[in-house]
C-alpha cells in the first residue's frame, strides 16, 4: 500500500475538499448579514492501486458568516474542526462571491475560496493551503432556491516527513434552500474527484486519487442589524451636525455687531 498516497486521500477528506456552506447563488443585500453552522458526513473511496477502493468516513462541524458589501458582492468566513480518536482537523476559509446574474427565475455567482486547513493525523502536523473556484446556480422557486454548482481547485500539502504535495479537486454539488422566516435550511450533497501525487511527482490519476462524497445539512439566519445600526448610526450623526448648526448659529447672534445672515456674502 502507498502510505504516502492514504495519507494524502486522509487529508483531501479532512481538509481541501470541504465545499459545502457557500450559500445561495444569490448574493446578499448591502449590509444584510448572514450566519449560521453545518454538519458534514464525508466518504471518501482512496484508490491507491490496482486493488479496491479504501474507504475513509469522516464527519466535521463548521461555522459560517457572510455579509453583503456591494450590490453584487458578498464576503464571508467558514470556520471548521473536528477531533477524533488520533485525528483532528481545524480549518478557516476566506470566501467571497459575485453576482454574475440576477434573474425572477435564474441566479448565476461565481465564488473564490481560500482555504487553511491544519490536520493532527497519528500525533504529526500537516498543513494544507488551497483555492477553490465556484460556479453556483439558483433556480428561484417562491422563496426557495435549488442551487447546482461546479468546484475546481488546488491545493498544497506541507508535512515535516515529505516533500509539498500538490492535490487538484473537482466536484460537483446539489442543495436545496429552504426558507423558513429569517431561517434558511440547507441540506447538500457535493460528489468530487482529487488526484493525488506522491513526493512531488504526479502519479497516475486512473489508479491513484481519492474520490469524495460529502452530505451536509446546514442552517442559517439573516439579520439586518447591521444595516439597522448603520442607518440609526446615520441618523445621529445627522442629529448632531443639525444641533451643533444650531448652537452655533444661536452664540453667532448673540455676538454683538454681527449679523449672521451676512455670512457667505
């Protein structure tokens, strides 16, 4: 058996091939904020020879935030960890998405991922940086959206006992969002293949890779306090230059032989 490559296929299931979370194909309004979490069931079939596939279960939790900065522009966070037995995972990624159509029926974003991922396997550290590209489509059905989509990306692996590692991912996704008030329901399915190469060398992709199937069930809520606070922040700050217009207009009469009206003349 190829421990390099196992170790590998461990840490594509743990690590880069973590897709679920991004949202609808439809981008948040400006200042509308998003949050939420999710629980992920991984199966990852790790071919690594001429022999059958070895599987490799996995389940995660995972935070979520996004918050809407532009008309057509969204920026968010996810927040990842697990830890069991000798094997633990913790794993941030800086998301963002545009809006590439916004339609009644259709809505089509394209997304940008940068990922960190830090896994403890058999008490050795391994790190894993990757950017992932995705292409989301929403069909709007009321106030539900069914979301499609299409991952593809790269990875490098960095371990003290070998050389950097570098995993390509492609994967293909299908959720459903189910609007419930200020909730948002949110199961997934993402089905992937990620070759792997072995000590810098790229082996061959029809015996060896890991292909991953991911469940994910999440929940979101959006808020508008923040676009409540701005607006309030806003109106204070209106309040104010209003009072201190006044205040000085009110000790500028009060100034003998000074008509404030002349100002500006």
């Amino acid at each position: 058996m190829n421990l390099n490559g196992l170790i590998a296929a461990l840490l594509v299931v743990t690590g880069c091939a973590t897709q679920a979370g991004l949202g609808r194909a439809r981008v948040l309004d400006v200042g509308q904020l998003e949050y939420g979490g999710a629980m992920q069931a991984q199966s990852t079939g790790a071919k690594l020879g001429p022999g059958p596939l070895i599987q490799l279960p996995w389940v995660q939790l995972m935070a979520v935030v996004r918050i809407g900065v532009g008309p057509d522009l969204e920026l968010g966070g996810r927040l990842w960890a697990m830890d069991v037995l000798s094997l633990g995972t913790f794993g941030v990624s800086v998301d963002g998405k545009w809006q590439l159509r916004r339609g009644e029926w259709i809505d089509v974003a394209l997304g940008s991922n940068l990922q960190w991922q830090r896994t403890i396997l058999g008490g050795w550290p391994w790190h894993s940086l990757g950017v992932v590209v995705p292409l989301l489509v929403g069909l709007n059905l009321g106030r539900h959206q069914l979301i499609g989509g299409v991952r593809s990306g790269v990875g490098a692996l960095l371990g003290e006992s070998m050389r950097t590692q570098w995993l390509g991912l492609s994967a293909v996704s299908l959720g459903f969002s189910l609007a419930l008030g200020r909730w948002q329901l949110v199961p997934e399915v993402i089905v992937g293949w990620s070759p792997v190469g072995c000590n810098g060398t790229h082996a061959d992709v029809e015996r060896t890779g890991a292909s991953v199937f991911e469940l994910s069930l999440g929940a979101c809520r959006k808020s508008i306090g923040y676009e409540i606070s701005l607006r309030l922040y806003t109106m204070n700050l209106l309040r104010s230059d209003s009072l201190l217009a006044s205040q000085i207009f009110s000790t500028v009469q009060e100034l003998p032989g000074v008509n404030p009206c002349s100002f500006g003349q």
